[in-house]
C-alpha cells in the first residue's frame, strides 16, 4: 500500500512538472516574441495616418489627413512609439523571468493537504500581460500622426489669432477667400444660454480637393470664434436635448488656457457639419463687473479645404503653379517642367503631387504663366457680430 502511495504520487508530479516545464517554454516562446517585436517596433517609421480628434482641431493647415513630405514633422508620434516598443521589450523579459524561474515547476509539483489561497501562477500573469500590451500598441495606433498636428499650429504660432488689423489667423495659410454666413440674437439675458450659428457653404457632394499625396478627396471645414472676455463656451451640463442634437456631436474647444473665450472646432466633415452650431453662457453682470450691460462685438472665422502655405512659410500641393521664366518648354519629367530661356539656360518649376499641367513640351511660355490648372476649391472667410 505505501509503495502503491508512493508510486501515485511520483507520477502525479512528474505529470505536474511536465505540464509546468511545457507551460514556462511557452511563455518563454512569447516572451521572444515580444522582444523582438519590441526591437522592431522601435527601429520602424511612424505610419502616416491616423484619425484626427476634431475636439482639439484648430486652424486649418495645409493637410488633414495625409502625409507629405514638405511637411514638417513632430515627435510626438515618434516618441510614444518608441516609449510603447520599449514597454514590449520589457514585457518580454518579465514574461521570461516567470517562465523560468526556479521556484515555477517546484510550486506546482507540491501536494498541500489544506485549502489555501493559491498564488497567480505564471500563465495568469502572462494573459494579463499580454492584455496589457495588445491595449498599448491598439493606444499606440490610435495616436495622432504629425500630418495631424497641422490643426493646432495657429494655438502654437498664435498667442492671439485675432490681429490688430482684425484679420484672423487662418486667412495667413488659406488664401483664397470664401463667405461665410453668421446669425446670433441681438438681445440676450444674464446666464443664459444662446445660439450662434456658423454657415460655411459649399458643395461638397461634388467638389473635391488635392490631398497631400496627389489623390482626390473631400472637404473638411473647421470654425473659429473670437468672444469678449467673460464671454465662454457653454458647459455641457447646461446644454438643453435641442441644441445637443442641433451639434450632431461637434465639439469646441477653448483656443488656449489664457484665452477661454476664443473657441475653434474642426476639422469635420463638411459634407455633415456645413452648418455648424455653437452655445454660449452669457455672463452674469451681477457676479462679473467687468461685463456690464451693453454692446459687444464677436468675431467668427470659418474654412473649407485644405491650405496653401504651411505655417513656415513653403507651398502645399493645393495650389496652382507658374512659370517662373520666359522661354520655350523642353521636357516634361513627371511634375516637373523644364524651361530653356533666350539666353540657353534652363529653369525647371517642380510642381505639386496631383498637379494637372496644361502646357506641352515645345509650347512657348512667359514668366508667370500658369502652367498647371488651379485646384483649390475651397477658402476662407471672417465675419463681425454685435
């Protein structure tokens, strides 16, 4: 009977050991993995697109959605990259250590006769783990590219967007001029909330735009209000159902900290936010002194489309281009055009990604001509409330 005993007990660890051993090359496997997906992570390119928070959209830069490589770049992406490759390549050397620590196989090859709390096994820590990782690269993924950082260089350029001339920021990378449409009340009441609606239109349906890469895509517009002091964005406490479902799920957003009552929102869609409606608190005269009752100006701004000149001052593709010498064209390389003068020197214009050229090679043409159609289609335009 206790050589029976013994027997059942010898192959019941050596099976407990043998599943343990085979669970610790598991993760052993997995945390390999890791690292090296860590390591690759960390020497690969940021992507090129991600999917913009239009909560914090701003003025509108020379691109939305799409990479370019006249643009400039930010770290931002590329350093949460490399902090989320670094937290893998850690991830790894943890999931190894468990997987071959010298205590693993022992504990479980141990029979304890008295029900007791049972420490997290390796397995366990390595499923939570690995949760832990799959939610940071999914975060990684979802971050902000440096194309979409062009929607906050105004905040960043700008202290104020409002110029001493009255001119709004925007119109100084979007220089075509486009109408926009602003109606508010004349007469409003202490702590109340109202309405300010901001048309921007435009077919949108039909119209399209150059993106950075060359291809064809649709609008996005984006709007800016510039209210007096003590003047601010309706909390959204406050907001009745009817004006909620007016916004369709627009959200403003403050311009800075120091300047609460300046508010921007976009880029959206234009083809659904055509229409966009803004709530503001009016401030109370009897708690404010520095708003007393009396006549207050407002200043709105609205865009559709993409820019022409990035905030340092270079073209975006969405512009038309122009000889920039008299002579005879004698080569056309892809988007560039070669131009031999009088004299028998050449000029070459290098034009946009998506540039539609209408001269042919041969054609004589004069300094400033265009040579390519111009393919901005949208614009931006500033209004004066009282």
């Amino acid at each position: 009977i206790v050589a029976s005993s013994r027997l059942r007990v010898s192959h019941l660890g050596r099976f407990l050991g043998n599943m343990a051993h085979s669970r610790a090359m598991k993760l052993a496997l997995v945390s390999g993995v890791l690292v090296a997906l860590g390591l690759m992570t960390s020497m690969a390119s940021p992507s090129a697109f991600a999917i913009s928070n239009p909560s914090h959209g701003v003025i509108w830069g020379a691109s939305p959605g799409m990479s370019d490589r006249r643009q400039p770049n930010s770290g931002n992406s590329t350093s949460m990259r490399s902090v989320v490759a670094s937290m893998v390549v850690v991830a790894g050397f943890v999931m190894a250590g468990i997987a071959w620590r010298p205590s693993a196989r022992i504990e479980r090859c141990i029979v304890k006769a008295t029900r007791t709390e049972q420490p997290e096994d390796a397995e366990a820590v390595a499923m939570r783990t690995m949760s832990t990782m799959a939610s940071a690269v999914l975060l990684a993924g979802s971050l902000p590219d440096n194309v979409e950082a062009y929607p906050i260089f105004a905040q960043q350029n700008y202290k104020d967007p409002r110029e001493a001339t009255g001119k709004l920021a925007c119109a100084n990378c979007h220089l075509a001029s486009k109408q926009i449409d602003v109606r508010l009340p004349h007469e409003v009441l202490p702590d109340t909330i109202f309405k300010t609606y901001i048309d921007i239109p435009c077919k949108y349906e039909k119209r399209k735009q150059p993106l950075a890469d060359g291809n064809k895509g649709p609008l996005n517009v984006g709007a800016i209000a510039v209210m007096p002091e003590g003047w601010k964005l309706a909390p959204k406490d406050r907001l009745p159902k009817p004006i909620k479902k007016e916004m369709k799920g627009l959200a403003w957003a403050p311009y800075s900290k120091e300047h609460p009552e300046i508010v921007v929102a976009g880029p959206v869609p234009g083809s659904k936010y055509s229409r966009m409606t803004l709530p503001v608190l009016v401030p109370d005269p009897s708690k404010d002194p520095n708003n007393p009752f009396g006549k207050y100006s407002f200043f709105y701004g609205g865009n559709r489309g993409r820019g022409q000149v990035y905030p340092e001052g270079n073209n975006s593709n969405n512009n038309q281009y122009f000889a920039n010498a008299a002579g005879t064209v004698t080569a056309i390389d892809g988007l560039k055009v070669t131009i031999q003068k009088a004299d028998g020197s050449s000029s070459v214009v290098e034009c946009g990604a998506g540039a539609d050229i209408v001269v042919e090679v041969g054609e004589v043409v004069t300094n400033g001509e265009p040579i390519t159609t111009n393919p901005n289609v949208g614009g931006f335009g500033q209004e004066e409330k009282e």
